[in-house]
C-alpha cells in the first residue's frame, strides 16, 4: 500500500554517532615517550630526602637554606603549572615539551656541580621551571593522542601510575646512587632521559594546541605565580612550624590574590583559566576529589617514613625499599578500577576506591611499637591501590571533560590541585599528629627532659643521646610509643578524608559519562 500524496514522510532514522578514532602503535609508544619526563619529574620531588646530610656535610647550608634546598623545586614547579599549561595550548605542547627538557637537563648539571647553596637553590628553582613545562604538557599530550574513551582511560591509568611510582622510586634511587656516588649523582641521572627525550619527542609526538586562542597574557601569568606561591609556602610553613605571622599573611595575601586572579579570568576573552569548565561537575568535581586524595597521600607520608626509620631502625636505603611494596597495591588495583568503570557508574566506582583506601588507614590506627612489619606494608598497599584506582578514573573524567583545545590548561589546573591539596595534607595531618606526639610525650618524660624531645622524635633521638643511659632509654621508648600513636591518629585523619572524597564522588560524580 502505497502513501497518499498528503501523508508525512516516516522520520529518517537517527544517524549513529561517528566512533572515536582509535590510537594504534605509534600512539601507545608515543605514551612511553611521553612517560620519561613524567617519571623523574615526579621522582625529583623526593628524591633529595636522602641527600640532604651529604649535601649539608659538602654546602654547609644553614638550616633556612636547606629548607629551600628541599622545597624549592616543588613551589616554582606549583606556581607555574597553570602559566605553562596555557603556554602549551597556545604556542604548542610539543614545543613546551621541549623546551621543557633543554630547561631540565640544563637545570640538573647546575644543581649536580653547585659549590654553594645560593647556586643549588638557584638550580632547584630552574627544575621547577622545567618541571611546570613537562608535567602539564604530557598529560595533555595523552588527550590528544587517545580519542577513544575506552584507550584514554587505559592510558590515564598509566600516567596516573607513573606519577605516584615515581615519588615513590626518588628515595630508592638517591639511597642506590648515594652508596656509590656524590650527591649530585641524583641529578646527573636525569640526563639520559632527557636526551632520549629530545630524540624520540620530534619523531613521535605530534604538535597540538588551540585554534584562535587569543594574545597570552602575562598578568593572569603573574598573577597565578603571585597567588599559589605564597599560598603553598604558607601552609607548608604552618605544617612544620605551627602558626606564625609571616606564613599566615603569606596564606592571606595568597588568597587575596587568587581571588584577583579568578576575576580576571571571567572577564578575559580567552582566559588562562576557563572557569565554565570548573563549573562542570566532571572537571570541578574530579579536581576536588583529587585535592583531597593528594591530601591524605602527601600528609600522611612523613609518618610512613620516620615509622620505618626512626622506630623500626631500617637505614634510609631499607626503608625507601621497603616502600616500593605497597605499590604493588597499585598495579593490581588501577586495572580493576578501570573495569569496574565500564560495567558500573564511575561515581560509585571512584567512591568504592576512596573506601577502600580509608579502610587501608584505618588498618594502620592500629600500628604499634611492635606491629609486624607486614601488617604496616598490607594497609599501605590497601589505602595506596584503592587511592591510585580512584585517582585514576578522576583525572580520566576531568581530561575527558575537557576539550581538546583546553587540555593544556586543563592538566594544568588538575595539577596544581594535587599540588595544593599535598599541602594542605601535610598542614592538617602534620598538626594533628604534632599535637598527639607532643601531649603523649608530656606525659610521660620527666619536665628536666629538654623541650625538643617533645616536639619531633627527631629532637627526641637528639637529646636522648645526651642523657644518662636509663633515661636516654626511656626518653626514646616514650618517643616511639608516642609516635606511632600520633601515626594512628594521623591515619584516622587520613580516613576522613577518604570518607569526604567518597561522599563527593557520590555527589557530584555519579551519572557522568566521559564526553567523545
């Protein structure tokens, strides 16, 4: 039966939406590219907590100095995440890439042959700046190069996984280089894989960046770097000193600041940060979770340290050992996690992680003086797999959400999260656990017991040295009691946070899917 000349026309049939393409060969050894800066760029985030004593026994640096010496790098690297991120998605990634490495190399022989602390400084400083080249460059180099959501998510996994190895890999390596070498080994050792770098980068990576992305302007730049820097610095310096004035008007005007900085951005034509992509539940709401996992991950690492130093007695090049066990939580549990996201809602699957990981701190409230050491690496290896795995699928839902044109400025903004969130952890859980140490250690040591034994078990192993046998003793056996107890309660801490990442995910992740 044929239609009437009046009859509608049946509707045409919806067209299927056109697949992603997917990334093949050259793609996938592009990522193991892209992997070298990443690695020891976060590697030399730690990588001087062992060599900081050969450093101070060759610079003499004083005790301000050194703490510059440590803490530099981090901060420029901080400050300029957002700057070279939208570097990148204006000039091009590649060449800030690039760029990047010439920086770093350059930046690693000055700090390796420094004859004096300004100069070291001065060189960690010059790392950072690398550093903010490299970082937000290969992640969006990675949304670039993998469309298809089901190969972005496996190569985020990898990004996410080299991340957090590589911190965990600088102390292993400088307590290796340090028994052989001179210190500036543990920069030297970053020269082979900038070098491949160059190479392999103009061969495999291709160039990206924004269409039409407007002039780049220099005061958001300045006024990013004017607003983070004081800010990280002023938290960390609360952290480790308690409240003094300076750091709190550093964090104050910081703040002031980065609200200068934000005002700015609404008004910009084309700004250095899209606050319409914060707004969006995939990228703000993964950036939040992610401030707080870096959070209980950067706060409560300290304590893993000492505990395994300090009370356990392992030499520092035992304990950066001992330290790579619980990533093996993270290889088997940052696969999962990317399974289970594609059968179920990634906001319940992110939010099972960070339960996970807040079960593997609360396994560690129960560490004690003597706990076996296996009972400590387990609930390190639950709370670092669960945390890994819910990162992951949050940077994978950010990057998707952003787009391609974006990605620059995108990691960036990630990143710089990450980097506020590890101080803030250490500002809040450091204080909860001085707190703890220092009333425990009140209690039980005599009031002739100088001060500083109460308030670090480092100054406690200091002054029980010069006591009397007994008492040096029991100065050190109060320490270590009071010590892992201030370790439990950090680690309870530390689930809290966990608890809040989990609700957030709930909240404002659940019924999101990553956009094509």
């Amino acid at each position: 039966m044929t239609s009437g000349p009046h009859t509608p026309a049946p509707p045409a049939p919806a067209l299927p939406e056109p697949a992603a393409p997917r990334a093949g060969r050259r793609e996938w050894i592009a990522l193991g590219v892209l992997m070298l800066p990443l690695l020891f760029v976060s590697m030399d985030v730690s990588i001087l907590f062992y060599a900081l004593p050969a450093i101070g026994a060759d610079l003499r640096p004083g005790s301000t100095q050194q703490l510059w010496i440590l803490d530099m790098y981090g901060f420029v690297l901080a400050g300029l995440l957002i700057t070279m991120g939208a570097l990148g998605d204006r000039v091009g990634r590649r060449k800030v890439l690039i760029a990047g490495t010439v920086v770093f190399a350059a930046a690693s022989v000055a700090a390796a042959y420094a004859q004096s602390p300004g100069a070291l400084i001065a060189a960690r400083a010059l790392l950072g700046v690398g550093g903010a080249c490299l970082m937000p460059s290969t992640l969006a180099l990675v949304r670039n190069l993998f469309h298809d959501p089901g190969q972005r998510a496996r190569a985020v996994a990898v990004w996410t996984t080299v991340l957090a190895t590589g911190i965990s890999v600088g102390p292993v390596l400088s307590g290796a280089l340090l028994e052989h070498f001179w210190w500036g080994a543990v920069f030297l050792v970053n020269l082979p894989a900038m070098a491949l770098l160059l190479v392999l980068a103009p061969l495999l990576l291709p160039e990206s960046k924004a269409t039409a992305r407007g002039r780049f302007d220099t005061l958001s730049a300045v006024l990013s770097l004017a607003a983070l820097l004081p800010l990280i610095h002023g938290i960390k310096e609360l952290a480790t000193h308690g409240y003094r004035p300076l750091p709190a008007l550093g964090i104050t005007a910081g703040l002031c600041l980065g609200l200068v900085f934000l005002r700015r951005q609404a008004r910009l034509a084309h700004p250095m940060v899209d606050l319409a992509l914060l707004r969006h539940r995939a990228f703000g709401g993964s950036v939040a979770v992610n401030l707080l996992a870096m959070a209980a991950t950067v706060g409560f690492a300290p304590f893993f340290s000492q505990y395994m130093q300090s009370v356990l007695g392992k030499s520092p090049f035992e304990a950066a050992m001992w330290s790579l066990v619980p990533s093996l939580g993270v290889l088997v549990a940052a696969p999962v996690g990317g399974a289970l996201a594609r059968r179920f809602d990634r906001g319940y699957v992110m939010a099972g992680g960070f339960l996970v990981s807040a079960a593997g701190f609360l396994w560690l409230t129960r560490t004690g003086v003597d706990s076996p050491l296996w009972t400590t690496l387990a609930g390190s290896a639950v709370y670092a797999g669960g945390l890994v795995a819910a990162m992951t699928l949050a940077n994978e839902l950010a990057l998707g959400a952003a787009p391609p044109e974006r990605a620059g400025s995108a990691a960036a903004v990630l990143e710089s999260g990450q980097e506020l969130g590890g101080a803030l952890g250490m500002a809040l859980l450091g204080s909860v656990g001085a707190a703890v140490y220092g009333r425990d250690m009140n209690a039980a040591v005599p009031a002739a017991v100088p001060d500083a034994a109460r308030e670090t078990l480092g100054g406690a192993v200091a002054v029980a040295r010069q006591l009397p046998h007994r008492l040096g003793e029991t100065v050190l056996a109060s320490a270590d009691r009071a010590f892992t107890h201030s370790l439990g309660m950090a680690a309870a801490g530390a689930a809290a946070v966990m608890t809040g990442a989990a609700v957030l995910c709930v909240v404002l992740l659940r019924r999101l899917r990553t956009p094509r």
